[in-house]
C-alpha cells in the first residue's frame, strides 16, 4: 500500500508549484482525529507546510482528493528532486565499513568523477554524484547538495527531516541512500576506535588461523612466535585524529553515510560494510585519509 500511494502523488507534495518529496501523511477521510483510521482513499502525502494548512482546513476533502489524483509533479512533467541543508567545513563520507576524510573525490570511473566534494563561498563541503543507469543514462544527479531523480524511479524514501533520501530504480538497476547526521570528534574518536578494534579481531583471527597451518606443517616454535610478536597492530586513532582536526578548531563536523548500487561503466556496489569493485575486488572498513581520488577504475 504505501508504494502505491507514494506513486499515486508522485513522489512529491501534489500542492500546486509545491513538488518538496519530503512528506508526511494526512488523514482527511476520516480525519486522524476520529478514531486514528488509515483508510487508503483517504490519505494524502503532504510537505509539512501544506500538511499544517490541511490540518487547519486550508484544502476540502474534495480539493484533496483532486490533489491526489492530479499531483503537481504529474501535471507539470517534473521529476522528484530536493535539497540537503547540511553544510559544515569538514564533511566526513561513511561508505564500505570505512571513513574518507578530506579525500576531494571519493570514486572516479573511466576519468569521470562519480562521488566527490565540492566547496561554498563559504567553504562548506558539500556532497556531488553523477550515477548513471544501466544504459548510461544520467540515473540520479546530485550537485552541491541539490539532488534530481532522473529514472524511473520505483521507489523514494526522503523523510520530512531531510537528513535522509533512498532512491530506488530496479529498472535502471540503480539504488542511492544518503543519510547526514552531526557528529563531534569525540564520536568520531569512539567510531575510529570501534574501527580499529574490529579490525584487530579480524586481523588475529586471521593471525590464529596462519599459526595454526605453520603448527601443522611442523614450523619451528620459535619461528610461530617471533611471527605473533610482530602481528601487534599499532594504533592509527591518534594520527588520524590528528589530521581530522588539523586547521580545524571546531568540535562540530558532519558525516554521511552512503550506500549505492552503480551499473555503468562499471559495476560497483557501496554498502554499509564493504565496496564491491569489478572482478570481485573488495574494500572494506578503509580509511581514506587526504589526497585526491580514493578509488579511481580507468
């Protein structure tokens, strides 16, 4: 049901010139007031501005029921589009299991830039993609933080927070999730330190598992021992801090978290914890510190 009505508005607020794809759900047939009944036909996906107008009786329930059939978006011929308003002068992208900090372009495909970060006249970061649909078509564009749905779309997901969007278009075989939060270094410490412990459980139970094949194969104890001796990780957490706050002095900074899914020219897939590049190549819980271009396929 809710795919349904999502399609039936057109993946934005039906109030004439409105279109915002941050929306909330109106009851108006009953009202939510009688009884808290979700009755499809009579619920309607409004902004918050025009949802406060409904519930102050701005629209009839007839009025609403034509906004519901004849959305703005759907009248016009537009497509859902919208704005983040988060804007810090560090932004940290949380992609893979791991962290890009102060890295400008985070994946570049065929000398194309496909992720990457942009400056204000203020120098605020801010967030840019360019992901193209299986047939090479623009799919999903996003240029400082102004983003555009451009194929055919299945499904949207842009709560009236803005600090989150999902867009999926399987037909295109595309899928984009976006989610900006604030954080303080002391998050961003605890988060480096979760990183890192993880990563040391990893590393020693491959370590654990090496010994193991050595023992079996009759290596020299010594030899076993001398090898868990130089196995010891050292810590990255203060140096990577270190670089974090490096001309800057604020507490404050912004991360987001992003998954996606790109078909062309190249099939990779972003996930919470882990990037899949071509030929089956992953990378995992990486930190991307500094430099140019992080991930770069030619």
């Amino acid at each position: 049901m809710r795919r349904e009505l999502r399609t039936e508005v057109g993946f934005g607020c039906p109030v004439e010139g409105c279109g915002s794809p941050y929306l909330t759900w109106h009851h108006f047939d009953p009202p939510w007031r009688d009884g808290h009944q979700h009755n499809p036909n009579g619920m309607v996906a409004l902004c918050l501005q025009h949802h406060k107008e409904a519930d102050s009786g701005a629209f009839s329930p007839d009025q609403l029921r034509v906004l519901k059939s004849d959305p703005y978006l759907r009248r016009v011929g537009g497509q859902p589009a919208g704005h983040f308003n988060w804007k810090r002068e560090q932004l940290i992208l949380e992609a893979g299991g791991g962290l890009a900090i102060r890295c400008p372009v985070l994946l570049e495909m065929a000398g194309r830039p496909v992720i990457w970060l942009s400056s204000d006249p203020d120098g605020n970061q801010l967030l840019n993609l360019e992901i193209l649909g299986a047939d090479g078509a623009p799919a999903f564009v996003m240029r400082d933080n102004d983003w555009l749905a451009i194929a055919d779309v299945q499904d949207l997901e842009a709560p009236p927070s803005v600090r989150s969007l999902i867009v999926r278009a399987p037909r295109t075989n595309v899928r984009v999730a976006i989610e900006f939060k604030p954080m303080t270094m002391d998050d961003v410490r605890v988060r480096l330190e979760k990183w890192e412990a993880d990563g040391t459980r990893a590393s020693a139970k491959l370590l654990q598992e090496h010994i193991s094949k050595l023992r079996q194969q009759g290596a020299p104890e010594h030899f076993i021992e001398s090898i868990g001796r130089s196995a010891a990780p050292a810590s990255r957490v203060d140096h990577i801090m270190e670089q974090i706050q490096e001309g800057w002095p604020h507490d404050d900074l912004v991360t987001c978290t992003l998954e996606a899914q790109i078909p062309y020219p190249y099939p990779v897939v972003i996930t919470a914890s882990k990037i899949v590049l071509p030929g089956e190549n992953v990378i995992s819980g990486a930190i991307m510190l500094g430099g140019g271009t992080a991930i770069s396929l030619q």
